[in-house]
C-alpha cells in the first residue's frame, strides 16, 4: 500500500529523510532536561559505532509509555546521524503478512544494513512487529527467534551496525530475554508537571492566567503525544468553530473545554 | 451473499446513505439528555477531523451493554457526517471468512479511505470481528495485530480519517490493549427508568393508568433495542391478534400479556 | 448418506413436512400444562413474525436436559407454522464435515430461508453443530462466529425469520454469548410424577393396581425420550415374548421386569 | 495389512463368524452368576432390536477395568445374535489413519449397517478409537463428534441397529457426554476369589492341595484375561520345559514358579 | 544415513547379529546376581513365546535409570533367542522423521514380525520414540496410539512375536497407559557398592590398595554406562598420556585424577 | 546471507579456522585461574577422543550467563584440537528456517562429522537452536528430540566425535533432559573483583590512581564480554573525541563518564 510505496523508493539505502519525519509529525518540542539528556546519550552511542573499532555492532532500547515520544526519538537518530543506511521496521508495512513474510523482511533488512559501512535499523514498537497480545499470552515466536538473533550477529569486517528498538511493554521483552539481548537500555518518560507547563506555554493557546489552572488539571504524568492531542482538541471548541482564531492567537482555548476533553482523552 | 451485495454497490466510496439506514432500522427515538450529549460529542469529533491539520487520523470507541444502540449512533454519526467515504466493517458481511480473508478485506478498507480526503470507517461489534469468545479465551490474533496498526496508522498528507468503533466488550478489548489504541472512549448506556418511561410514553401503546406500572415492572436498565422487542412483542397479544388494533390506537396493551413477556425477554 | 438424502429433496424450500415427522418418532403426547403452555409460547412467536413489520427477525432458544422433547417441539413448531420454508439443521446430516463445510452448509441455509417471506430455520443441539466436548473445553469456534452473526443478521426488507434452537447445555451457550444472543429462552422440562403418571396411564401397558407402584418407582424427574424408553423395554419381557401380547392389551407388563429396566437405563 | 484383509471379506455385510471368533482366543470360559447375567441382559437388548417397533435404535456400553472380558463378549453377542450385519470398529484396523479417515470409517461402517434390515455395530475400545491420552489430556474431538451423532442417529424405516460399545475408562467417557448417549451401560467385573477359584479349578493344572494356596496368594480381583495369563506362564515352568507335560496333566504347576509369576504380572 | 543403512540390509529379516552388536559396545560384563536374574527371566519369556500356543504375544517392558543397560540387555535376549526375525526400533534410525513416517516405520515392522513363525520386536527408549518432552509435556499422540494398539495386537494364526520395550521414563509410559499394556514389567537397576567393585575389579585398572577408596568415593548408585565411562577418563590422565599404559597394566590409574572425572560427571 | 557464505566455504570439513576466529572478536584474554583450568578441562577431553578406543563419543555442555565466554571458548577447543572436521552449529546460520530445516541441517552436520576420522561439533547457544522462548514456554521439540538423539548416537567404527554445547539456560536443558545427555557439564563463570581487575589493569586505559575505584564500582560478578563492552563505551568519551588518543595511551578514562557508562549497561 501507500505507506509501503513510500519506504520502498531507496529499499537498498534505508529509508528518505521524508520517510523518517513522518514518524514526527509534530515535530521536536523542546520538553526539558530529561529528553534532552536522553538524546544525548543516543547520539553517543552513534559516535561509538561510527569511531571504535572494537564494537562493530551496538543495540539500544528506547522503552517508555505509549506516546511518550519513542518513535519520534528514533527517527530523529536515524536524521541526525547522516548514517547512509537508516531503515524503520514498523509494523505498519507490514499489515496482514504471516509470520515467515515478517521475518523474511526483517532479515532482508538486516542483511542490506551490513552491505552499507554505516548503518542504522530501527525496530519499531517491537511487541507489534511481534504480533504480541496479552492474552494468552500470544507472539510471533518466529519473529522473536529473529530479532533474539539479528540483535545479535555480529557484522562481518569493515560494516557497522547500531540497532535502535522501541516498546511500551520492556517487561514483555524481558521475560523474552529480547530486552536483555540489547546492550543498552533507555527510559523514555511521560511530562511531569514542569515539562507539561513548559510544552503547553510553548503552543501559547491558553490565556496567561489560565495557563496554571489547565497544567494543575494534568494530575498525572502525561505522554507528548497524547498531550499534544487534547491540546488540540481543546483549540478546536465545541464545534469546531474557534481552530482558526486560536491558532492566529486572536482567542485562547476555553478552560471549560479543555476539561471536557481531558475526561474524554483520560478516561 | 444479499448484505454483502448490497454494501458493494459503491465500494470505492464507502456505504450509501441506505445501507448505513439498515443499522437503525427502528429509527432514532429521543432517549434524554445522555444520549443526545453522547451524539454531540461524536459530532465535535467530525468537525475536529474536517477542519483540524494537526489531526488527521482520530479514533473513538462506543461501548455498553448489548442493544444499547452503539450501531445506530455510529451509523447516525456516518450520515450526517456527510464525508463522502463512510464505511461500516461488520462481521455480518464475512461470515464464514478465514482470518486471512478478513484481514486483508479490513485493510483493503482502510486502504480505501485515506484514498478520499475524508472518511469514516466504522468498526461494528469489533468482538465479533476478532472471533472472540470468553471460553478459552480465542480470537482471531491476526484480525487484532491487523486493528492495532490501522487504527494508529497516520493517513498520508491530505488525507483524513475518522474510525469509529462498537462493542459491549470493552473489558476485553482493553486486555488486549486496543481500546486504549483509541483516542476517545464513551460509553453508550442502557437506559434508565426516567429515559425509559419517556419511550414508551412516545410509542403510545399503553393505557395512561398503566404507563406507571408497566415502567414499574422494569426494575433494571434497559437497552434500548431490548425495550423495542418487548413493546413489540407485547404489543401482538396472545395470538398475534392485537396488533393492528394497538398500532392503530383502537387498543391498548394488556399489562398481564406484558409481564408475560418481560420474563421470556429478562430471563 | 440416506438422511441427507432425505433432506435434500426440496432444498430451496426447506425440509417437508415428512422429514420434520421424524423427528417425533414417538409422536407428541399429552405432558401435562407446561408442556402445552410452551407450546402455546412457541406458536406466539411464529404469528409475531408473520404479522408484525418491526420484528423481521426473531429467535427462541428450547433448553433442557437429555431427552426432554426439544427437537421434537422445534419440529411440531416448524409443521404448524405452515410456513414455506422450514429447515432443520442437524449435525446428523453433517458427519465427519470439516469445520469451513459445516460453516458454510449453515450460513447457505440461512441465505436460503430469506428468500422466502416467511422461514423458520431450526439449530438442533446446538452443542453438536459446534462440536462441544467439556474435556478443554473444545468446540468450533467457526461455526460459533457463524452462528453468532446469522442469528442476529435482520433479513432483507419484506422477509421475516424465525429461528429456534435446541440444547441441553445451555450454561455452555451462555458462556460463549450465544444464549444471550437468541431473544427468548424457553426451557423444556423433564417430567415430575403427575406428568409421568398421566404419560404411563395413557400407554395403557400397566395392571391398574400396579400403576402407582411403577410412577413411584421412579423417585427423580424424568425426560420423556427416556421414559418412553423403558416402558418399551419392560413391555418386552425378558426374552422378547411379551411384546406382542402386551401391546394388543392382553398382557401386563411385570413389576420386576420393569424395576430390572429401571435399573439399566437409570444408572 | 493383514489383519483389515481379513475384515474386509465381506465389508458389506460386517464381520463373518471367523472374525469375531479371533476376539474370544480363549474361548468363554465359564466364570460365575455375574459374568452370566451379563450376558443375558446383552441378548434380551438383541431380542428387543429384533421384535421391538418403537425401538429401531439401541446402544449399550460394556465398560470395565482392563482384561475383564468386554471384547470376547460384545464378540459372542454378535456371533449368537445371527443377525445378517455383525461389525467390529477396532482401532487395531486403523493404525496410523488420520483422524479424517477414522471418521469416514466409522460412518461408513453405520450407513452399511442401516442397509441391513438387522445390524450390530461393535464400537472396541472406544478410548483407542477416540486416540484418548489422560495426558494433556488429549483425543481426536472429530471422531468423538462422530461417535455421539452416530449412537443416537435414528435408522430410517424398517431397519434395526444395536450399537455395542466397550471401554475401561467410562469415566472418560462420562466427562465427554458418551456414556450418557448409550441407553444402557453395563459394567463387566474383574472375578473374585471364588469365581477365580471356578475358573482355576477348570483349567486342571494345579494339585488338588495346592488350588487353595495358589488362590489365597491372588488377594486383589483379577480380569480374566491377566488370569489366564499367569497360568498360562506359571505352566511353561522356568525354562518353557514343563509346558507339555502340563497341558498333559502328567505334571502340575509348581507354586513358587507361580508366585514368581505372580509377581511379575502383578506390578 | 548411515546407521540406517546398516540397518536396512536385511529388513525382511530384521537386525543382523552384527548391528545387535552395536546397542552393546562395552560388552556384557558380569554384574552380580540382580543382573544375571533378569537376564534368566527374560530369556523364560522367549522360551514361552516359542513353545505355548495360547500366548501367541507376549509383552516385556525393561525399566530402569539412563544408562543402567536396559538396550544391551534388549539386544542380547535378540542374539540369544536365535529367533529369525529380530528388529530393533530406535529414534537414531528417525532423526527428523515427521509423526506420520515414524508410526508407518514401526506399523510396518510389526507387520513385519509377524510374517516370520517367531519373531522379536525392541522398542528401544520409548520416550525418543514418543518424542517425549517433560515441559508441556509434548509427545507424539500419533506414535503412542500406534504403539498402544500393536503392543496388543494377536499376531495371525502360527506367528509368534515378543515385544521388548525400553525407557528410563516408566512412570511417564504409566501416565499414558503404555507401561500397563506391556505384560511384564521388570526393572533394570543402577548398581550398588559390591556390584561396583565387581566391574571395577574386572578392569584391573586400580592398584589393590585403591580399589576399595575409589569404590568409596561413589556414594549413591551408579548406572554400569556411567561407571565404565568414568573409569575410561580416569584411565587417560590429563593429558591422555596414561592410556596405554595402564591398558597394558603397566600403570594404575591415579586416584586424584579419578575423583576429578567423578566431578566432572556426576555433576 | 553473508555468514552462511562465510561458513559453507569447506562444508564437508567444518569451519575454516577463519570462521572460528569469528567467535572471539575480542580475543582470549587472561582472566584467572578458574578460566584457566576450564581450558585445560576440555582440552583433556580432545585428547580423550582423539586417544581412547572405548569412548569414540564425548559431549561436553559449557554453561554460565550470558556473555561469560562460552562460545569464544568452544571455538578456542575447536581451534587448538587441530581436529580435521570443525563445525559451528549457530542459529544465525539458520535464521527464518523452518523447524524442519534446522533440524535437516543440525543432523547432516552430524552425518558429516563421523565421516571424517576426528571431529567437533560445537552446539552454539542451544536454546536459540531450539527456538526456546521462557513465555509458555516454546520451543521446536523437532529440534530437541533430534539433538537428544544425534548426542548420544555412537558413530560408525573408527569414527571419532566431540561434541560441545553451550548454553545460558542450563536448568532449561535439564527440565527437557538434554543437560543430562551430555557426558560432562561445566560451568563458565562471570568474572569476581580479582578477575575483573586482571582484565582491566590489562586493558591500560585506567589512571593507576583511578584502577581501584572503577574495580569498586562493578559490586556483581560481570561477565567477560559484558566488561569489554563497557570498557570501550568509557574509552569512547562523551561525544566519540577521547578514543584514539585513549587507545594511544595518551589519555585515561573519565572516571565519571565510566559511572555513567556502568548506569546504562546494568541497568
Ligand atoms: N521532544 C519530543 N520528543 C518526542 N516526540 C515529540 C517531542 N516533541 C514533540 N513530539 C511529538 O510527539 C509525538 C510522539 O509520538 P511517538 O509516536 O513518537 O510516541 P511513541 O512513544 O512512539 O508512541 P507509541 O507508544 O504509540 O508508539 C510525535 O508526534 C512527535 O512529533
Ligand atoms: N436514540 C437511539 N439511539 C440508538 N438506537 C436507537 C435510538 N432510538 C431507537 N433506536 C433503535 O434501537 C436499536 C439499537 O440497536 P443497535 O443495534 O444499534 O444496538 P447495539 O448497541 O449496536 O446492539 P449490539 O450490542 O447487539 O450490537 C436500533 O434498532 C435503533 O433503530
Ligand atoms: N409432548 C411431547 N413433547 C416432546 N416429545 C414428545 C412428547 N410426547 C412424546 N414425545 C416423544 O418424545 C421424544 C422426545 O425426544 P426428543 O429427541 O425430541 O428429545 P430431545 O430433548 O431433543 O433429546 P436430546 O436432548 O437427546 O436431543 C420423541 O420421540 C417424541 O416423539
Ligand atoms: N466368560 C468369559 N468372558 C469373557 N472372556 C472370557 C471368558 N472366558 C474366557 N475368556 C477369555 O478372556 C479373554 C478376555 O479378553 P478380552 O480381550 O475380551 O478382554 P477386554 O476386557 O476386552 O480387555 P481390554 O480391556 O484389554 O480390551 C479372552 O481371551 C477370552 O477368550
Ligand atoms: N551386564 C551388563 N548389562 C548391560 N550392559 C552392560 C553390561 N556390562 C557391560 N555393559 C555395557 O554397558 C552399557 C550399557 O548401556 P546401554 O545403552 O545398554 O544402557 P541403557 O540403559 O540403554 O541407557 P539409556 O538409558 O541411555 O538408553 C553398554 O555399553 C554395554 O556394553
Ligand atoms: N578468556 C576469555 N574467555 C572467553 N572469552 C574471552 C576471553 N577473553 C576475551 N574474551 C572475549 O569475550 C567475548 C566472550 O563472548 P562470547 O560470545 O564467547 O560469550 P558467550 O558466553 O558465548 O555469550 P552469549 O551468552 O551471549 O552467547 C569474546 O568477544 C571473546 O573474544
Ligand atoms: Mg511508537
Ligand atoms: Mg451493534
Ligand atoms: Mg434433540
Ligand atoms: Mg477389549
Ligand atoms: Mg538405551
Ligand atoms: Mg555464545
């Protein structure tokens, strides 16, 4: 299908640019030290792989809540990097084929990765690649065969490889012993109070003296992603009427509005 | 087969506007104030989905006690929409099918949407689409790991999507973690005595005297699909001679003959 | 094979009234008033769906132990309805049919019936057709989906559908949603003392002082199939002689011979 | 193989009298009131088949523990019943078939039957038949379904069938609803001390002092078929020498040699 | 492959001598008096099967702990019967063969055996045949059904057939009803303290004065397979430089080199 | 792929000693007495095959935690034997095969291996040959059986065979009794203080000064790859700039930067 067409214009060099910022739709934000530091660490890990000799093969796991901006991160690595082979593994391409298809691709990328001196591949929301349920419990045992594997097989002389994964259920990936398969392990958290006022003064929707009231009705730690979707929302009003005058600054986002949504969005 | 002949008639652009009728076959009563704040909000999500860029995909996922009327809404929400793509997913339509051939007929759907700028995609009894039933538990996994991706998937540029879906299962579908791959999640009640009493008042089969005490006799909620049955039933007398004597307003119903039908219906 | 064959005579139009005899073999005797009064229940429905526009589509569950007259009832229903199209379907006339088959004969019955304006489809023992054994539990979980969406699927406009099912599991059936899913639920009892009596009066085979002696004997409720089981047994003598004699009333059956009965068949 | 040749003589028309003397090897020995009555019952159920209008259809389940005798029983039932149709269903005629082809077979043999005015089925060892394993525990739910349609399916006019079953673990049977689908069950003992005692007198090779002891040293019931067993062995002597002169009666069975054997059949 | 095809020369006829041969590398070695009284009653069984016409079958299972000699034992009662057929069927001859061929491979030996007059068939380490594994536990239902039927199948008229079966699972074949159908069931045991010293002063590897320490340092049973394999490692010294010497009793092992192998061993 | 290639280069003779040296990037660093006397073990064994006429079979399983050195240590046996057949069974040889296929595979290494007159085969990271996954728990039992065959199968005269297994999960292989079939178990362990700090002080990229501290802060056991990991991450610096000028001895590890390191790896 669509998606599909797009990541398979340059299949043998990974994935566009193009293809990579659709995995940040709503761009970087700034959201405090905590990401910014987790980024860092990212990009070193990037610098290992591209200078030492010695470790021809780095993996790291990003896991955190759903929406906490796991994806994004990645994809934003993968940019930023200017490795010639960046590559997503995402279940989205992937609708509907059986097991041996998905780890067929897998493999296939895996094994183009290693053709290029410098290389990223991105396991994305690897319970889904996984067709994982908690019921049961049921997964894909061939895919997770695979990836237990390829996390781990060394590239052969001259090639570099880092493989960045994501997931919300790391506890998942840890009874499968994936999670420990990976060399390093990174949390990527949902806003605390501070980050979510620092984000939500950033979209500048709210009027200065309800800013304090909206941040006080977010009682919990909240993911980016899902922040950013009752934000907008809000800004669309009742009826859709106020998005435009909102979005020019020319009004501000109705407190009442915007408690509506939250119990909505939080249920 | 016949239904499924009839859905096909305009496969690229969705149901027509009959088909979607077929899922509220005795209309749309006035039911009180819950329902009527349910279908607002449903619409708010419409609009958010027409006119918001930063949202081009939003989901929302109906869900009560059997016969509470989730189909009906989410059919009333797709008319009056008036997107040109509206499309109603219903186990009714794949009787007998392989998981495979669901599968692929589900995203051969949603395929289909994002290929008009706006578009419904409704997901009718998703319990029924996944095959579950409690003993075991069993369900189709692939019809599952198939909804997790579609339901998260960003439309390309331009394109917008609104999926709706229906079940009275929803403790189920939140061990699966699908409902909470949903942005919204409302809850479609039975009614109570007051919404109750206001229904059968409309269908004017009862004698004023009795109007207390009929309601009376129903001493839980009442879905509403379940409380037209028994209306209707009652509403036959013994022999199916009643009928159109009551419909006429020559008759009216007899209590005794309408709590013999509660017991067979409220077992 | 022959029973099939039997059936298959007027496919499009459902079983004849012949086939549906044999599913009474024993005929319908006088059980007392709640077997009259289910009855008169049964036949309610069948002038609901001929005559009233909003219930196109309506279904009965009969449940009750082993031997109780279920699939009889169903098939006095199916004859006096006089509709034009009454269809059993039986897992005898589907021996050793693989699951998809079993789906498929089930699912071109139902699209047969509504092409006909009025139709009564019978599911007899229901546990059968979804190949129910306790150990697991195991069960077809195909033909249960099927069975789940045709049972609820509202006929085409100006066609109506009555559909009665038979089971002695019906806990089973409510545990797979399957109960709920049919509106009414009918239970078809065994027979108490006074019903045995009047059964075991009518067959005429006991001296009158033995009579009450024979009813006492039998301390537990008793399903008709059964009963009628061993007083044919005990109407036998030991070696076959008294068959013939007792049936031209010149003989009574032995006391002794029918304890002896009471205990095989009893165990 | 050669066991399904000479079954397959005259397929038609079951079993020929040969055939059904290869499952009584030891022919039947007289073992006491028990064993006789048992037998008795069995034939009065063939004249009821045979005489009997309202009962074209019987079934009867021989169970009992191991070696007990059930086989060469079900065997001479149908070798005295002279009807036109005797077949045994054995799982030693269908080892390594598929559960699909076991079924078939099985049906088949009953359409046969009902082409025969006057058939007995032998349903052998219907635990191997159904492939059952206690662990797990495991079986084959197709032929079982077959199995529970079949017992109870009604022939068409004017042809009678008896359906005998064997089995040593009715309570197997029980938890799969099969034993209950059998009109009457009936259980064939493992001999007790005096009935030991008839069948070892009978068999002449032990000195007249020493039957008591040998008896005595037996303290638990023993089936039939292990009795015969150990005899057999503690006649061959230690190393096969005295097994003539035994069988002569020119020698008697040493009691430590006996007790030897005991203990190695006797684990 | 290769072992196969030795076993292959002569498949109407079973194994040859030499191929019995291999199931007993190390020889028989005298290992007191519990082993020489198995092998005695073994070898009655075989005279049995020769001689009795009423035990046309006869049944023997060889139980005990791994590597307590249970296949030497088995192929030696085949060497020393002198019977014309004597085929051993083992996993090493099925490596990677499916469910199915495996049950066709042992039916078709069975079938086999019994047309030659006398005839043995050795079951050798049942579990592999089974495919055993205690977590699930998973076996092959397919190869136990046809193990539990030919283990009790009467061979034709004139044919004489002893099966010998081999596990060091017993309580697992008893769990599946398997144990139970072998008529004889004797154990195979690892050896105690003086048995030991037998086969170690048969080796004649030990100086006198250590003899009696190394018996000392195994404190609990020993299987004879583990006993000469330790004795073997402890024969080559570190280095592998003792080995020919003390063959040709020019040294003595040395007794700390022989409690590290023990430690290696019998971890 | 490319791994395959690398290894199918001399198929019928095992790996080349290229292939081998893959398995210890790193190489055989000094790491203490334990490690020590592991190496001499297995080279006993070599010896042991290569020499003794009675043992032409040997298994050996190297257990211990992941990353502890067992396969660089299997490769080092295979290497030093001089052995003419050396072959490396690895999963990564087999990714997305079929359980058929591995199992093919694993058994023609073995065909192979005893036709040459000494051979290893190394068992690399049995529970990944498995497939073996701790959820249900999974694995192929196809695979399991065939290596619990192909271990303990003698090989033809005049063949020898080692065979070495490694594993992480060792009380896994015990519960399927496939530890138990190896001859000799050995442990490979993670390294105590003492070896660490051989390990490390050999490294040289500490301040003599800062040694001690960095040993204090590793407060477990840590495996030899482990360390070697987080090493080179430290030796790396924060953006990639201190690691040539480390590797030159011309700058030392950032004590801090080697905390944070530790932080990210054990987590
Ligand atoms: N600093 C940031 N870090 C990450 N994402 C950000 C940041 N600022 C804004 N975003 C936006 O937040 C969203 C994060 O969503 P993303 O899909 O990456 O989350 P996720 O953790 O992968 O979710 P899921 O668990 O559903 O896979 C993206 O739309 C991204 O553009
Ligand atoms: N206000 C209302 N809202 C919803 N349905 C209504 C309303 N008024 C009348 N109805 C009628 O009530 C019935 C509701 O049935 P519907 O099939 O929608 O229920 P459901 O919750 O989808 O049931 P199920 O759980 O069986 O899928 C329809 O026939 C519809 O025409
Ligand atoms: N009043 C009656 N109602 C029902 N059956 C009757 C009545 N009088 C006589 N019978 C006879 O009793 C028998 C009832 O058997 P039927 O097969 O209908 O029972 P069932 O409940 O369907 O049994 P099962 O649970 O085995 O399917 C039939 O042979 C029927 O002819
Ligand atoms: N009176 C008797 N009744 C039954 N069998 C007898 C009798 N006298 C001798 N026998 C012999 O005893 C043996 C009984 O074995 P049979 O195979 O019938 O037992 P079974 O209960 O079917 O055993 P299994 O449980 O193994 O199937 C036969 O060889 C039969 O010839
Ligand atoms: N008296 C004896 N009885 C049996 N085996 C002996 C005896 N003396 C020496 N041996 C040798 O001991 C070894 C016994 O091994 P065998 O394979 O028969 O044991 P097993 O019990 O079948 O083992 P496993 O449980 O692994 O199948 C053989 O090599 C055999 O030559
Ligand atoms: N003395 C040593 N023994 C073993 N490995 C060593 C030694 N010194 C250095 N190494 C290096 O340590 C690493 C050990 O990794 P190896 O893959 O052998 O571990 P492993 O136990 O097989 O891990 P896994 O459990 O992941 O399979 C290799 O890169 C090897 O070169
Ligand atoms: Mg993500
Ligand atoms: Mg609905
Ligand atoms: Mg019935
Ligand atoms: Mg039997
Ligand atoms: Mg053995
Ligand atoms: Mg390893």
């Amino acid at each position: 299908d669509f998606l599909q067409a797009l990541q398979e214009v340059k299949p043998a060099f990974g994935a566009s640019a193009d293809t990579l910022e659709r995995y940040r739709l709503n761009g970087m934000l700034e959201c405090g030290e905590r990401h910014r530091h987790l980024k860092a660490t990212c990009m070193t890990l990037v610098e290992q792989v591209r200078k030492s000799s010695k470790t021809p093969l780095l993996s790291c796991l990003l896991e955190g809540p759903s929406g906490s901006g796991k994806t994004a991160l990645a994809a934003t690595v993968g940019l930023e990097s200017e490795f010639p082979f960046v590559k997503v593994l995402s279940a989205e391409t992937m609708v509907g084929l059986s097991e041996v298809s998905k780890s067929n691709m897998i493999s296939k990328v895996f094994d183009d990765a290693v053709k290029s001196p410098l290389s990223i591949v991105v396991l994305d929301d690897i319970e889904r690649l996984l067709e994982y349920v908690a019921i049961g419990p049921r997964f894909s045992n061939l895919v997770l065969q695979t990836l237990l594997v390829l996390i781990k097989r060394t590239p052969p002389e001259g090639r570099k490889l880092l493989v960045v994964g994501t997931t919300s259920r790391s506890e998942v990936l840890e009874s499968m012993d994936l999670a420990q398969a990976f060399n390093v392990n990174l949390n990527v958290p949902a806003l605390k109070q501070d980050e979510i006022k620092q984000v939500m003064a950033g979209q500048n929707i709210f009027a200065p003296h309800d800013l304090d009231r909206a941040v006080a009705a977010l009682d919990q730690e909240v993911p980016i992603k899902r922040l950013l979707m009752v934000l907008e929302m809000a800004a669309q009003g009742e009826e859709g009427e106020d998005a435009d005058l909102i979005r020019q600054g020319a009004k501000k986002v109705d407190l009442n509005r915007f408690y509506d949504c939250l119990q909505q969005v939080f249920v």
